[in-house]
C-alpha cells in the first residue's frame, strides 16, 4: 500500500539545504509551474547508486540512481504541466529502509514541509494550506530556504529478496510493470500528497494541527450527521474518520466531474439456483482487472480448498485446484492477503474470485497491489458466501456492474474519502475511497490500472485553491458529465 506521512513545519533547513542544491534537478516544461527535485541521498546510495543499469522504456539513464531520479524527475514534470505557479515548487527526494514483507510493504511516503495561512491572497482566513499551494496564490516564496515538500520511497524493494518476491521497482516510462511495482505512478501520487491532498488533522485524537482547519478539512463531511470537519469537535472528528461510507469530499468541481470518470458499482448476481438468486452488493478490488463491462463475467462457482487450517481461506496453494480450473473461486476472507488467496487461485486457472466477509456486516475492502494478478475479484458479505456454500455446487453467478445504481465510490451525490474501521494511520480520510471504479490515483494502494492520468486529483486541487492549466469543466459547459471516458474503455453501458 502506499502511506503518506504528512508533517507541518520543517526545520530550517540552513547549510543543509544550500549543500543538497548541488544535487537538484529540474523537472523541464514548455509551460506551467517549475518544479526541483533536491536529491538528498548521500554519496553512491539511492538516487546516486552508480550501479549500471540498461535503459528502458523512455528512461535513459544508464545506472541505478540516475534511472531513479529520472523517474522523480518524469513525475515532476506531469505536475508541473498542470500546474500555475510563479514560485518555484521544491521537492526534497531520498531513498529509505521502509516495511516490507514477502506480501504488503510501505512503498512510500511524503508530505508538506511547510504549512501557511493567514497569508497574502489566501481564500479562506485562519486555515491551513500546504506550502506549495500558499506560494503559488500568494505568488512568492513564504518560507524561502526550506522546501515545499519531502518525500521518500522504499529502497528494499530492489535490496531485500524478501520484499514483495523480490521484483523491484519499475523505472520505466510507461506503466508497463509487470510484476514489478511502479515507481513512476508511486511517486505522481506521493507529490500528489505533498501538493494539496493531504489534512493535516490526527484522525485518531480527533485535534486539528494547533486547532486551526486547514483546506482539506474544510471540505471533508460527514453525512450521517450532517457535519463539515472543521465544525466538529474531536470527538465527533473520532467518530467521523472510521464512519465509511459516510465520509465526503463536498468539492464543487470534484462533484461535478465524477459522471466523467467513475463507473456504476460491481454487484454479484446470482443467477441460480432459484432459491439464492438475485442481484448483490459487492466490493471491486484494488488490484488485478476491473470486472469487465457490458455483459460482465459469468460462471460456476467452486469452493477454494487447501487443506491447511481454514482450508477455505485460500492462503495455501489448492488442494482441487482441477475442480477451480475454468470457474469461479469462492474463498472465505481471513489468515492471509486478499492478494495472496487470488495468485493462489489464478495459479489453478480460476477466471475470477469471490471473497466472502469473515463478518457479520459490510464487504471485504479488498485493498493490495499485486500487478501479476489478471483476473478479476470483488469481496461479497458473510451472509451472501453462506448461501452460496450452501447450494454448492450448481450455483451460477455473473460478475457485473449495476448500470442504474450510484457511481461507485459515491455516497449522496459526493465522492467518498477513505474512512476504514479501525483508522489507518498515513491513510485515513486523506485518500479517496478504494470503492471508486476504475481505480483513482489517490486511492490508498497502487494497482496496475495507473498511468500518467491524475484523473481527478486535478479537480481536488482546483477545489482547494490551485489554478490549473487544464480548464475548469465549468467552464466548458460540463456541470452534468457525462461517462464517456470510461465508456471508451469499458466497452460502453455506463
């Protein structure tokens, strides 16, 4: 998964920074914002490993370190390109020893340096707005000598053979990872972070930075009671960050936007036997293909088996992995990765997977990354696994989107903010909500739909004060939407 570590005010930075500029580079554009890149790995490390490296797809650097700081330099020019500033827009960059398993890691984090209010032009008085974004409306440097924002990425992911089986990072161009992991849609969403989509309250104590809002804040809602962030006490705050689905992002141009780029929610349908059939809730994965639109993905159902512990836990590889072959797995939640349970079901050939909430209410929010998975997944409650098993076998599902519900990821008309129970730490409330169909860049986990598409970061930023180069939809007429951009890619039925 990705994490954001969001801190408040840098220290000065001094002689420190001065040295690092040596090593800075300059992400170039024909127009829009400047962005630097500091390089703040020391000697033969990281961004300076001199180890030889092949180019490949579009980064020509011929050693390690320059192959990753082109990639730095890669997403801080697609920024750039989107951006209007006159100040130019630093960036502190390093490699570190993060967690990392066999399965899940910490691939990267960053997060404002500085933050300001009360300065000239800001929009809103006494609010908090991220460094980068409070020069840019202000239209000089606030806080010179420290940089806007600090970011770091995982550097075991090609030094531990422990760590996510050993791939590495992709330093590639163009989104074409395989089973290596994306260092170029990692980092866009990362410098999306420091840039502006980020709160700066503590979701766990409810307080807010020095009890002042900031902009993210101020458009964060709770629906169920009704209640703007920064108009909640801590601990209604508490009680809001775990509150999914209930939690919203109330932006005017974010809200507008979504016909053009969400898609109905995927539901299960069961088409037989009788007794069980009907249409479902269900929750798309993070990971792997979407389910496919138009007609959708039937089949049969097979109950996972590995004969270890919860044998129906798919954690081990399967025991009737000839039964699985050319069906639909249907596996219970629990013990091990959601990740994990659907490699293990692909190996055997399974065409897609259903995973059942160990729970008596909600879906499995089925977050991870795994970018060698090519089928699709969605989580089902407990009780709609139960009835499934109980019919078992003879019962026929289809995989699909429900063309007349809401746009997934959307509650009341708004797009909905991560707000998973327990909190997630670095993850609550400053992402959108996995729920979003096709998968967002600012989601909580990598997936291997991304690409150079910031999607609808860019309305997020226009909401909390950025001008941008890209015209408002507004502006072009577009308040209703329409759903052709995932219509073209989905095959229409949106």
């Amino acid at each position: 998964m990705i994490t954001s570590a969001r801190s408040f005010h840098a220290a000065p930075m001094g002689a420190t920074l001065t040295a690092v500029l040596l090593l800075a580079a300059v992400a170039p554009v024909a127009f829009g914002a400047e962005v630097v890149i500091i390089n703040n790995d020391g000697a033969g490390v990281g961004l300076n490993d001199p180890t030889p490296a092949t180019p490949v797809a579009g980064n020509n650097g011929t050693t390690l370190g320059e192959q990753r700081l082109n990639v730095l330099e890669r997403a801080a020019q697609i920024w750039a390109q989107n951006l209007v500033s006159d100040v130019p827009i630093a960036i502190q960059a390093q490699t570190a020893s993060q967690a990392c398993t066999a399965t899940t890691a910490v691939l990267a984090s960053a997060g404002a340096a500085v933050v300001e209010r009360d300065f000239p032009n800001a929009p809103e008085a006494g609010t908090w707005y991220h460094g980068a974004l409070a020069n840019a409306i202000a239209g000089v440097d606030l806080d010179p000598g420290s940089p806007d924002i600090t970011t770091q990425f995982n550097i075991n992911l090609d030094e531990d053979p422990n760590c996510l089986g050993g791939n590495g990072w992709y330093y590639g161009f163009d989104h074409e990872e395989g089973p290596q992991t994306d260092l170029l849609a990692v980092m866009l969403h990362e410098y999306g972070h420091g840039l502006g989509f980020a709160n700066f309250a503590n979701e766990s104590t409810g307080t807010l930075f020095q009890n002042i809002p900031d902009i993210y804040t101020t458009f964060t809602r709770d629906l169920e009671t009704g209640t703007d962030w920064n108009d909640m006490t801590n601990a209604e705050r508490i009680a809001s960050s775990i509150n999914d689905p209930d939690v919203v992002w109330t932006g005017a141009n974010v809200t507008a936007a979504l016909d053009g780029f969400l898609a109905p929610p995927v539901i299960l349908t069961i088409d037989a036997p009788g007794n069980i059939a009907g249409a479902f809730p269900a929750q798309s994965a993070s990971f792997g293909p979407p389910v496919p639109g138009g007609a959708g993905l039937s089949g049969s159902v097979v109950l996972a088996e590995d004969g270890v512990g919860t044998g129906t836990d798919g954690c081990e590889a399967f025991t009737n992995g000839a039964a699985v072959n050319g069906n639909i797995a249907l596996i219970d939640r629990g013990s091990c990765s959601f990740t994990s349970k659907v490699v293990n079901a692909q190996a055997v050939g399974a065409t897609a997977v259903l995973i059942a909430n160990n729970v008596a209410t909600g879906l499995p929010p089925m977050g991870g990354s795994d970018p060698t998975i090519t089928i699709p997944s969605i989580g089902i409650s407990q009780t709609e696994g139960a009835s499934i098993q109980g019919e078992l076998p003879g019962v026929d599902v289809t995989l699909e989107f429900d063309l007349g519900a809401p746009l997934a990821g959307t509650n009341g008309g708004f797009l909905r903010v991560n707000a998973p129970n327990p909190v997630a730490p670095g993850s609550s409330i400053s992402h959108w909500t996995p729920a979003a169909t096709p998968s967002l860049l600012m989601e909580p986990a990598i997936t291997s739909a991304l690409t150079d598409d910031v999607d609808l970061t860019l309305e997020h930023f226009r909401d909390i004060g950025w001008t941008l180069l890209t015209p408002s939809i507004f502006a072009n007429g577009f308040e209703d939407g329409d759903c052709s951009a995932w219509s073209a890619s989905n095959g229409g039925g949106c």
